[in-house]
C-alpha cells in the first residue's frame, strides 16, 4: 500500500500548473483521479490494488464533476487497467436534503410514553421553526411537539390518538415547500384504501349471492303459515332503560386516568380520617381590603386569600412536624423544609404544582408564585418539575362555591387542608349575636401516622393565625 498525503494551498496560478506540478511531483497510474481546488485543501489518498478512498472537506471543482458547496464525503474508486471513474456524493443533512423528519421529544424521567392528543397544523400548511405543529399528552402534563425547520408540512406519520414514545416520528416536513401539494394527508390516504377494501368486499359478497337467488324457492304452500312470536311481556318493576343511541363513550384521558388511580391509591393505603374546625374571616378581609392598593403598587401583583392561608400553614407545619412527614415502609421521613401544594382545577383535570421553599417566601412573593403556576395549569405548559415533590397540599374549593368537603391526600403526602367559600353566618360575640364572614376548614390526615391531637392542634393554629395576623409577625 502506498499513501500520498498532499497539502495545496491555492493561489492564483492557473489549474494546468498546479496539475503539472503535481504530475512532476508524484508519478502514478493513468487512471489516478486529478483534482484542483480553489481553496486550501487536505487530502488523503491511498492506492491498495486499484482502490483509492478520497475524503475531502473542501470546495472542489474536478473535471467532468458537479461543483459542492458544502460538507461532502466522497469515495472514489479507481482500476489500472480502466480509466473509469466511479463516484458517490452524500451530504450531510437527510436522505433527500429537503425532508425533515418530526420526532417526539424526551417526555421526562418517569414518563416513558404518551398519547398524541391533536395536530395543531393540517398537511400542507407552512410552519417556522420552533412554531408548535402537535401535543402529547402525558399522565402529568402536555407537552408540545415543536417544528425542527421552516418549511411545509408534507404528510403526517401517525394518527390522533395513538401512543408514541420520544424518538418516533409523527410528521415530515418539505424545507422547500415544493411537494406538499403533490402528498396526501394521511387520513384521506387510509380513507381510501379503507373505501376501496369496503368495494371489493361487497362486489364478491354480491356475486355469492347472485346465483342463490336464481335457485327455485322453497316450497311452503304446503306449510300453514306460523303466526310470528309476539316479543316478550316487560314487568311492571322492570327498570325501562334509555336506548344506546342517546349515550356517547368518550375515551378518558391519561391525565384523567392518573388522577383517577392516584385517588383510588390513597384511598387504599392510608387510614384516611377528616376534622374539621371554623375560621372567622373578618380581620383576614380587613387587611387586604386596606393595603391592597399599597400592595399592588408596590409589588404589581393583587393580594390574596391564599397567600394567608400559606402562612398560617407554614406556621403550622413547624409547630406540628409530624403532619409534614410521610410513612416509607417501617420508617418516618422528617422534612425540613416545607413546600405546599397548591391545587388546581383546569379543563384537562386536576393538577397540583409546587411552591417551593414556602417557608422563606413573604406574601408577595407567593402571590407572585401562586399567579405564576395557575397560568401556567390553565394553558398547560407546567413542567414534571413544578409538580414533583410537595410536602403538604392545600385545595381552595371556596372558589367554586363549596361549602363543606372532606378532600383526599395527595400522595406521598399525610395530609391536605380544605378550604371552602366564605358565608356570612351569625355568630356570638362579646356576648353579642353579629353577622360574620366564616369559612369552614377541614383536615383530611393519615391515622397511621397523625393522632388527632396533632392534627386538631394543627388546624386550630391555622385558625388562629388567619382570625388574627399579627401573630405572624410576634411569632406567637
């Protein structure tokens, strides 16, 4: 085997000197290939029975050749005895250099698959890069299926409904634009052979049935009619069912079946056991009715019923840790910190995202967070992260208008608070009978771990830190 590493830097000089001086340099067989660059070039030759592979990086311009402009790797074989030239060029971008394939992205760490919800673009309509075409849904969230190019959508490779996971592809798009219209949508595709197949199914069926009909009919002139059986006699008690056509089956979503089994496993695994207790609203309402204007002009967001509730929740949590630690197997886990789960009801399902690190937040800045992850759950763009974790969970059915409500643990959690809507009740104070804002507030707790000691004494803290503030600021 003999190798030739040549270096050329190209200058002005003309292509037939740079040939001469590379035939007075090296002397070969007739049929090695010549090239002559136009710029620096890097070539590495080797000649081993008649076989030369040439790879180059460079902009070449060879006789009887095309002219790249980009990237390409070539393999040039070459014969002594026949000055025949053979040559393959493949770029570096897809098989075509116009077609790109659209895959499904990496869902998460637990996630390993996920249901494609719905195309948001149709065959034939033009796309940027970046610009959502589809969404999948998962058992947490949805995810978006972002273009990889600018370009057309040519066709689609999967169908509404079906099951993919991260890597398969779902659609092809054309850069140039140029044989979208020449594609057919995918559906109208399956439609037709699916027409087609119904065809030639009915065509053989009625030609089995043609010569059966031509047949002389049986005879029964000589059989007395028989009187058809009357349908069967309905009991009164019988229970008269609405007919099928008046019912519709719509298949449940996975995030909906995740809320489902999710519930359904609390329910079986802890010893679920609700107390409950009544908060009288008035100095709560009083204070964010005389510095909401400050408040929202110096931290540019709305003060809140929640954002008290978090902090009478946290104070809670500190003063009772039992009620912010979880069960794991034979063992007691003890967090210190505290991150509250914040539900939220959304059209999709329910969705709980986090506020971390609630314990070192002020009110503005949980109003702030608590703002930030409902739009977030209303749009559908909460990541896995924003949902993973939480050690206790607070639901605000009042927002809704409930009035009394027994909620279940979100699991690996051991408790969650209810909230529910303000009523003005009368109620005795003073000695006095006076009308109050009071909300009912319901612990719902896991026996196994929590005593009822713990946890009326949890609820009782909250209670009187919402009735009266200022006890968050004397620790008391």
């Amino acid at each position: 085997m003999l190798g030739v590493i040549r270096r050329r830097v190209a200058s002005g000089s003309s292509s037939s000197s740079l040939i001469e001086q590379s035939l007075r340099t090296i002397r070969l067989a007739v049929s090695a290939p010549i090239r002559v660059s136009s710029v620096v070039e890097k070539e590495i030759v080797f000649h081993r029975g008649g076989l030369g592979n040439v790879r180059n990086f460079c902009h070449l311009i060879s006789p009887g050749c095309r002219s790249n402009l980009w990237a390409s790797r070539e393999v040039v074989f070459s014969n002594q005895q026949e000055a025949t030239i053979q040559r393959w060029t493949r770029s570096f971008s897809s098989e075509s250099g116009d077609l790109v394939d659209v895959v499904v992205p990496p869902l998460a760490e637990s996630i390993a698959d996920g249901t494609l919800a719905k195309f948001l673009k149709n065959p034939g309509d033009s796309v940027k890069i970046d610009e959502p075409i589809a969404q999948i849904e998962t058992d947490k969230v949805t995810i978006d299926v972002n273009s990889p190019d600018s370009g057309v959508i040519q066709k689609f490779l999967a169908k509404e409904g079906d099951t993919v996971e991260p890597g398969n592809k779902i659609a092809v798009i054309s850069k140039s634009g140029d044989s979208a219209s020449h594609v057919a949508p995918f559906e109208s595709t399956s439609e037709k052979a699916a027409s087609q197949q119904t065809a030639r199914a009915e065509k053989i069926s009625e030609e089995k049935k043609a010569p059966k009909a031509e047949s002389p009919p049986i005879t029964e002139r000589s059989k007395p009619a028989t009187p058809s059986p009357s349908p069967p006699q309905r009991s009164p008690t019988e229970p008269q069912l609405p007919p099928k056509e008046r019912e519709r089956r719509v298949p449940m979503t996975r995030l909906r079946k995740r809320v489902a089994t999710r519930l359904k496993d609390s329910q079986n695994t802890f010893a679920l056991l609700t107390t409950f207790n009544e908060v009288d609203m008035t100095n709560l309402m009083k204070l964010r009715s005389d510095y909401k204007d400050a408040f929202v002009e110096k931290h540019g967001v709305k003060l809140g019923l929640m954002s008290g509730f978090v902090k009478a929740a946290v104070t809670a949590l500190q003063n009772q840790p039992i009620v912010n630690a979880v069960i794991d197997g034979d063992d007691i886990i003890y967090r210190d910190y505290v991150d509250i789960s914040i539900a939220v009801g959304t059209p999709k399902g329910l969705v709980v995202p986090v506020i971390r690190e609630a314990d070192k937040m002020n009110f503005a800045d949980i109003e702030k967070e608590i703002n930030s992850l409902a739009k977030k759950a209303n749009n559908g763009t909460l990541s896995i992260d924003e949902m993973a974790g939480g050690s206790f969970t607070i639901s605000n059915g009042g927002v809704y208008g409930s009035l009394l409500s027994t909620p279940i643990i979100n699991p690996p959690q051991s408790a969650i608070l209810g909230m529910h809507s303000i009523v003005s009740r009368p109620m005795v104070v003073g000695g006095n009978i006076v009308p109050r804002p009071m909300m009912y507030i319901a612990l719902t707790y896991d026996h196994r771990l929590i005593d009822g000691r713990e946890a009326v004494f949890f609820l009782r803290r909250i209670k009187d830190v919402v009735e009266d503030p200022r006890r968050l600021l004397l620790d008391i």
